[in-house]
C-alpha cells in the first residue's frame, strides 16, 4: 500500500499532487492519500481511502507538523511507499520525513519501475539532465516533478476517514502565520493559462508597462526571470524558473529573456512558447515554438494593438 501527500488550492488537489498520484499508481498497489485538515475530492484518480489530518493547530502550513503527520500515517498503515508532490513545500516535507526514517529520498522523480532496488528516473541540473538511479530502501520516500507526469484518471470510491494527529510542541515552532498577497492582485502564476513574462531586456522596472499591458489584454499573469527580480524591478512571487515558481500555462510569451538553465526549468510544463528577443540565438529563442526577432519594445505594443482592434 502507497501513501500520497495531496497539497490543495481553492478547495481541489493541485495538479501536481494529481500527478504524484498517477505515479504512485503505477506501483500496482492500492493508494491511500493524506489530506491536511480539509478533505477534497479525489474519487476520480484512484484513491481508495483519503485519510483527512485534523488538528486545532493545522490551520497554516508548518512543514516539521506535516512531516510528523505523514510519517504517523505511513507507519500505522505500513506503507511500502510514500510520495509527494515535487513542489517547494512536497520536498521539504518529504525531506524531513527522510530524516525522521533515516531513509533515502528520491527528488523530482519523472518515471518509476518497481522492484528491489526500485529503479527510477529524475530531474537534476535544473530539469536539463535525466539520471537514471537505483533506490534502494524498506520504503521509498519519492517525489515527482512537476508537469512531466501526465494526469491519468482512474475511477474508485474514495471512502474519507478523519483522525486527530499526536503532535509535539517543536514540531509546530515554524509554521506560516501570515498570508500576503501578492502586489496587484490577478491570476496567480501558478494557475495562469497564459504568462506573459520579462527580462532583462525589458530594461526597467517601468519598461514592464508594456508586458502588463499585454497581460491585461489575454487575462494572463505577468512573469519575469532571476534577473528582474535581482534588479528589483518585480516582487520575487513574479519569478519564473528553478528558485522562482514553476509553471505550466498553454502559452508562455517569454519578453527579452536569454533563457539561462535556471529559468528554463520553470518552463518544462510550457505547452507553447512564443519568444520575444533581438538575439535570434538565444537559448531560449532556440528551444521556443515561435519566435520573432526584433525590440520587443516595437513588438509588444504592436501585439497589444492587433489584440485591441480584433476586439
């Protein structure tokens, strides 16, 4: 039996905690998933039982909480597996859980084979390098990087039984007091259809009118590389990339961006990119499905202008 740690966001599993199950499943063996204080519907990806955290103290995030409560549930069910998404908050967790067990973990894993040792592939480098590895442990601890497991469906009556935690004084010692949201408001990076992301060839903080502007016009997010973030010209939660957040919308327009290894790795859940810049062999210009060369200053408000007068 499989343990899965499902993470939610506006009362539904995120997607790539629907895709740490779909991984999980192909183990072969009956999955059960643990759900932080509120349960979600998971009777379409074949959960047989979501077991539901609830405690007094769990109304934020704290990852040494999360932990103890995952490790709990696995031990009481003698989990032969446990998974989580690859996310910032799954691999911390998991990584917590692995030094509880003093058991291996296995990050962003992209395909697993079961068997002793379980053999697996996963990301490093930032997503550019595959490693194909042998785990060998009485319980694999794994998490799957997100957007490179397709989400399959798989009907079953997911029956949901509650249970109340033992948690201990230090493992509540850090945890999330405060949400803040993001300055400006509107689609979140992390669910947005369409980004609209900047670089460093935007120029200035003010040269990001014009991506807003675009953004506005499609309903999309506004994104940017390291580098913008560094000159401080937008937040850190506007970060595309491997220490940024990573995304996976149906069109990325990418603005003035180089493409360096770290910004790439936020992209590899892109369905499309269309990639903006006056150097036609930039990385990303090279790994783009449409390109146009020219001063995206020219570019963008021209595109912005096509866009008005359609409307």
């Amino acid at each position: 039996m499989v343990v899965v740690l499902v993470e939610q966001s506006g009362g539904a599993p995120t997607d790539p905690s629907l895709q740490a199950l779909t991984l999980a499943r192909s183990l072969g063996e009956p999955v059960h998933a643990l759900l932080i204080k509120s349960p979600v519907d998971l009777s379409g990806n074949g959960v047989e039982v979501a077991h539901v955290a609830e405690h007094e103290v769990l109304e934020t995030y704290a990852p040494e909480a999360w932990a103890a409560i995952l490790g709990q549930l696995a031990d009481r069910l003698q989990a032969t597996a446990v998974f989580a998404p690859g996310t910032e908050r799954g691999n911390e967790v998991m990584a917590r859980v692995a030094a509880r067990m003093a058991l291996p973990m296995a990050a962003n894993c992209t395909r697993i084979t079961p068997g002793s040792p379980m053999t697996l592939t996963r990301q490093r480098w930032g997503g550019s390098l595959l490693e194909e590895a042998a785990l060998r442990s009485s319980r694999p601890l794994i998490t799957v990087a997100p957007h490179t497991v397709p989400i399959e469906p798989a009907p079953a009556e997911t029956r949901i039984e509650k249970f109340t935690p033992q948690l201990k004084e230090h493992e509540l010692a850090v945890r999330v007091l405060e949400h803040v949201a993001a300055p400006g408001g509107g689609v979140s990076l992390a669910e947005a259809k369409v980004i609209v992301s900047g670089g460093r060839g935007v120029g200035s903080k003010e040269g990001f009118a014009i991506i807003e502007e675009l953004a506005g016009l499609l309903g999309a997010a506004v994104g940017c590389s390291r580098a913008v973030t560094s000159a401080g010209w937008r937040p850190h939660t506007d970060q595309v990339g491997q220490t940024g957040t990573k995304v996976a919308p149906e069109v990325y327009i990418a603005c003035g961006i180089s493409g360096a290894t770290q910004h790439m790795a936020g992209l590899k859940g892109a369905k499309r990119i269309l990639a903006i810049n006056s150097d036609p062999q930039a990385p990303l210009m090279l790994n783009a499905d449409f390109t146009v060369v020219g001063d995206l200053k020219e570019i963008v408000p021209a595109i912005s202008a096509e866009i008005r007068k359609l409307r």
